[in-house]
C-alpha cells in the first residue's frame, strides 16, 4: 500500500486524482474500522470515485493466481481481466457483498474490488511471518493495480452496479470441520485442499495439501458450494468415506469427525 502511494504520487499519468489511503483496523471482528469510516468520513462518500481493497496479497503462487472480488460492482472494472501488467492469472467473482472491507464501501453504492492471493496453511497462526511473504509477487500486484489505476484516471465517475448477493440462507451451516484450508482461487472440478491443520480430521485421514475432494459421503463434490453443502450432513462423531484425486489418481479413505 504504501508503494502504491509512493508511485502514484510520482508518475505523471496519475497526478490528476486525489488518493486516499486507508489501513483499516476491525475487519476480522466484522469491518468496524472500513464501516465506521463510510459512516464517518473524512471526505464526502458521494467524492468517491472507486475503492480498490488489498487483502491478504502477500502469497502470490508460482502460477500468478489471484482473485479479484466485486468485479460486478462496476462496469468499468471489466479492465481488470484485460489489464495484463503483472502477468497475473486473474479469477473475477461478481457480488459486492464478501468477507473484507471493500463490502461497507460497496453498501454505500461505491464501486469496490478486493485484490486476494489466497488462503494458506499459515491463516491466523503465528508462523505466517515475514520470510514467507512472496515480495516479488507483493510488486507484481502493485503494477497490476497501478495499470488498471492509470487506465480508469482520465474515465470519470465509474458507474456503480447493484449486485446480485448470494444469501446467508443458502449458505449451509456446519456442526463438523474437516480441518483444511481450501484452495479458493482453484477453478477445476472439486474442492482443492491448500492447508491442512495437525490432529483435525483431514490429517487424520491421511489427506494431503494438493489432493482435490470430488466427493464426501454420498455427495459429489464439483465446487466449493458444493463441498459446503456435503460437509453439512455430518455430525461430530461420523464417519463418512472421502474420495480425493491426487497426483491424477482417485484415492479413496474413510473421515471421523
């Protein structure tokens, strides 16, 4: 972010906009520091022309892969999949609405997108420490984000769009945890596993980081959602038979949770 700041501020191309920085506290307690400043501003909301959230953007892996969230929020923001500064593989996801701050700006009809490299084993633990920062990867997305900020500099207010939020009611609810950390950037069929935690019952089972579930119990696993869904009809003390492909092979195991 502050790089981000440094540049923008030097280069000619991006001189004819003000930029407000902003280091959010609260987000992991529900957004109070990005929700009270929309409440509370320091500038008129109504000035603001976008919001661009950087959230956890320090594990950029070897295939470049990063999610941008809320593309939906905006037509303009179509440039973020032909913008090829970095040389990032991007994923979209459309809805305004997601777990980081970039949601109470949206709530307040300012176009907003979440810049995510993913999750890792490393997630709220104290060995997600500096030497595993990717710092190359850090500079590759603050180019990305540089380029698509001197494309839209001279395009005037973004029109802001409406999206169409998933439900809290059809997010299913869950009595067990397989304890995994799965692979959200992964577009292939089934649920990829990118972390596991010791003595959860993933390891137990004897999965692996890498292994994709294709199914869980009697339910076909084609995506996240549907991981969710199948991970719902368990209760603690269950058995269920898991069917990974790993390495391009199906392996097959039973879970207790």
């Amino acid at each position: 972010m502050l790089q981000l700041a440094r540049d923008l501020a030097e280069y000619d191309h991006t001189r004819s906009n003000d930029y407000l920085f902003i280091a959010f506290s609260g987000e992991e307690k529900g957004l109070y520091g990005s929700n009270y400043w929309t409440k509370n501003p320091t500038v008129p909301v109504a000035e603001l022309n976008y919001m661009i959230n950087l959230d956890m953007v320090g594990r950029l892996d070897s295939a470049g892969a990063i999610g941008i969230n809320g593309v939906g929020t905006s037509p303009a923001w179509a440039e973020v999949n032909r913008n090829l500064v970095g040389n990032l593989n991007v994923k979209t996801t459309t809805s305004g609405i997601g777990p980081s701050d970039h949601t109470s700006f949206y709530l307040q009809g300012v176009p907003a997108i979440h810049f995510f490299t993913g999750t890792h084993a490393d997630y709220h633990k104290p060995t997600d420490d500096e030497e595993k920062i990717n710092y190359e990867g850090m500079l590759r997305v603050a180019r990305h984000i540089e380029s698509l900020i001197a494309t839209l500099n001279d395009d005037g207010k973004l029109a802001f769009t409406k999206t169409e939020d998933v439900s809290t009611e059809d997010t299913p609810r869950f009595k067990v945890t397989l304890g995994v950390v799965p692979d959200y950037l992964y577009d292939g069929k089934g649920m990829r596993i990118d972390g596991i935690t010791e003595g959860k019952p993933a390891a137990n089972a004897g999965l692996k980081v890498g292994d994709v579930v294709v199914k869980l119990g009697a339910i076909d696993v084609a995506d996240m959602m549907g991981y969710m869904k199948a991970l719902a009809q368990f209760n603690k003390g269950d058995t269920a038979k898991v069917k990974v492909l790993r390495a391009g092979k199906e392996v097959e195991t039973d879970v207790t949770f």
